[in-house]
C-alpha cells in the first residue's frame, strides 16, 4: 500500500525520485537521513514527519497545515544556538507504534505550503544548511528505497484520521481484540458502525433475522429499494458493507442460545444488544462463567400524553464487577414491562450504542474513566445520565 500511494501521489513521487528516503507508516509520511548540527557542531541525521490528508489513498494537494515533527536532537546553527526560525514544541511523544517524535517545528510560507513535496524540502533546507555551510558533500538525497514495513491493517486504506489527530498510539490500543456484537438490529448495527472504525481485530456479527424494510429507518446508512427486495440476513448485509472498510468482519446469521455459545469463547468484548431478557440472561451467564466482559444495552419507550418518553440503558459486567446484574436483568419476558412496546427510534439507537461504545472504549483505556460506573441510563424527558454501580 505505501508503494502505491508514493507512485499515485506527484508529490510524494517527486520526493523519492529526486532521492529523499521516503518511508508511509500508518497515515504518516517519514523523510530519513536530514542531515544537521548538534548543540556542540557535530552532524546527525534525523528523520521528518508528518500526518497525511488522502483521498482514495491519494495526497491531496495541500497539507493541511504547515507544522512538522522531527526525530532527533535540536538542529543547531555553525555556533551552537538553536534554529529559533523553526522552534515550535520541544516534548518527546510517540505518534503511533514505530514513530516517537522529539521536536515539532513550524515554518509557515505566505499562502501556507501547496503540496507535500514543497513541504518537506523546504523543512530539509533549514534544518540541513548549517550542515552543508560546513560540509558541502553532505546531502539527504541518498536515493535509498526504504522498504515497506510489513504491517497488515485492519482496514482497507490507511487510517488517516487517528494520525490527523495524532492519537494513533491510544487507538493501538484495541488492536488485537475479538468482538461479538450479539443482535444487529437497531441499536446493534450502529454498534457495528463505530466498532469498524476501530482497530480492532475481528468483529463478529451474530443476527437471526433477515433486514427488512422497518429496519432501514432505524440503522445506519441508506438501504435501497433493490437491498430490500434481495430480504438480505441482517448479520450478512451489514457485513458487506463494512468489510468495505474493515477487514476481519465475519456474518453468523443465525441466533445465540446455549447450542453454541462456545462460538463466544474467544471473544475479547461482546456487545449484547437482544430485547429478550431469557436470551440476555442466558448469554450473560456464559460469558461470565468465561470471565469474557460484556456490555448490555436497553432501549425503552413509551407513549404518554401524545409524546414519547423513556430511557437507554447501558450496562457492562466484568469478572470483577458483576454483583449488580440481578439488579438490573429480568430473567423473565413479561409482556408489562418497559420493552414489550418495541418503539425504536434511530436517535435513541444510535445514543445507545454510542453510549455503550464509550463505555467499552474506557474498559479498554481509550477514554479516561473517573467513575467507572457498570450501569448508566439516559433519561429522555429530564435530559440526564444516572450513573450507578460503581467499581468498589
């Protein structure tokens, strides 16, 4: 893939013909081997960096700004001192795996830099001349082709807005992980759809029911007039379209019950998003005799005085933190109950899953989490989230 964005992008390709070492790593471009003067005069190399901005696994024409990090020591001037024209952050910090940068320096032209190529020179230039001033042979053109890393991604093109955000270093932080996502219905399938822009490194869809065309209001996406003709399984035609983005996304178009809830084994994290609590409670009970986390949504409404009210509920059980669940999980499917309504709303789904998608992102240490709350439910008409069932 890094090959193929250096030969599609003129800039890029620019770059490497006229000899700098141009390396892609994740959504970062790497230019090696800048030569520079220490603090005490002696000459090193160091390496630019910078995050890229694609399309269709194309640079676009212009960066979207002017800084740029750099590995190595300070570039100095012949008698010691600093470059100050460049000097923006001086704080060591790792981009992403492979990528810990020390400096970051920003030198902005009038109209800001039009591509890649103009950018990196130009940052070249000022970091090498006092180099060259003394060592008119050195250069960091050296034509040396830098090999692609073997790194085999998840998605199909480069995740260009972790690096954009440079937080390619917490987002590594779900790679490796199994996820099952248990019902992808409503709620579900925008489970679906924010799990797919994470690293991790399967995500299985587990769905009974075929998609048809009441579900096309309550999930992400548009559905056609023909995906709803072909009466597509829910677990296959949700499939299809984020293995467009992500590797690793499997379809089990048929229910979970006690016959194969060993398919759950190795999961690492599983989404339960059912509306029965027979079958929810079955589930949970196995995933806790695995010691495998779970997180439980719930969506109910109802109608009073013409207007709609209710809640969304997100609850999670760990190994460590289960005690609350007879609390909160009925084993009994009683027709009275808040659920039997089955009013679904593509808002309300898609808070829900966004809630529960937070909650897994602090299990996994992606987001901070001060409270730590196993149990937290949205209140639609008073507009608040009551947090209950904190870790001891």
């Amino acid at each position: 893939m890094s090959q193929q964005l250096i030969n599609h992008s003129p800039d890029l390709k620019r770059l490497r013909d006229e000899g700098y070492e141009v390396e892609v790593l994740g959504g970062y471009l790497l230019i090696h081997q800048v030569p520079y003067l220490n603090d005490i005069g002696e000459v090193k190399r160091g390496t630019l960096v910078s995050d890229l901005v694609l399309i269709n696994n194309t640079t676009v024409d212009k960066p979207k700004d002017h800084v740029i990090h750099f590995i190595g020591e300070n570039p100095c001037n012949v008698g010691g001192t600093v470059i100050s024209a460049i000097q923006y952050v001086s704080t060591t910090r790792a981009l992403r795996e492979g990528i810990t940068v020390n400096y970051s320096f920003s030198n902005k032209p009038q109209g800001g830099y039009p591509n890649y190529y103009e950018k990196f020179k130009r940052y070249a230039e000022v970091i090498s001349a006092p180099a060259k001033y003394l060592h008119p042979d050195l250069t960091e053109k050296t034509f040396k082709v830098i090999p692609s890393r073997n790194e085999e991604s998840v998605f199909k093109y480069i995740d260009t807005n972790s690096s954009r955000a440079n937080i390619d270093i917490i987002n590594s932080k779900f790679k490796g992980q199994k996820v099952a996502i248990i019902g992808i219905g409503g709620t579900g399938a925008y489970v679906l759809d924010l799990v797919a822009k994470t690293p991790v490194q399967e995500v299985h869809i587990f769905d009974g029911d075929h998609f048809l065309q009441h579900n096309s209001f309550r999930s992400p996406g548009a559905a056609s007039v023909e995906d709803l003709d072909e009466k597509w399984m829910k677990a296959k035609y949700f499939a299809d379209i984020y293995s467009k983005m992500h590797n690793g996304i499997t379809p089990h178009p048929y229910y979970v019950d006690g016959s194969n809830y060993h398919e759950l084994d190795q999961m690492d994290y599983v989404f339960l998003c059912v509306d029965k609590n027979r079958v929810r409670k079955g589930i949970m009970d196995y995933l806790l005799h695995k010691g495998i986390p779970f997180i439980d949504v719930g969506l109910g409404v109802n109608v009073v005085d013409d207007k709609l009210i209710g809640t969304t509920r997100v609850t999670a059980g760990t190994p460590s933190k289960n005690d609350h669940l007879k609390d909160r999980v009925s084993e009994v499917d009683d027709e009275n109950n808040e659920y039997s309504t089955n009013i679904q709303i593509a808002d309300l789904n898609s808070l829900n899953a966004s809630l529960a998608v937070i909650k897994w992102k602090k299990m996994c240490g992606f987001y901070q989490d001060l409270i730590e709350e196993h149990h937290s439910a949205y209140s639609i008409n008073v507009s608040k989230i009551f947090n209950e069932d904190r870790t001891a």
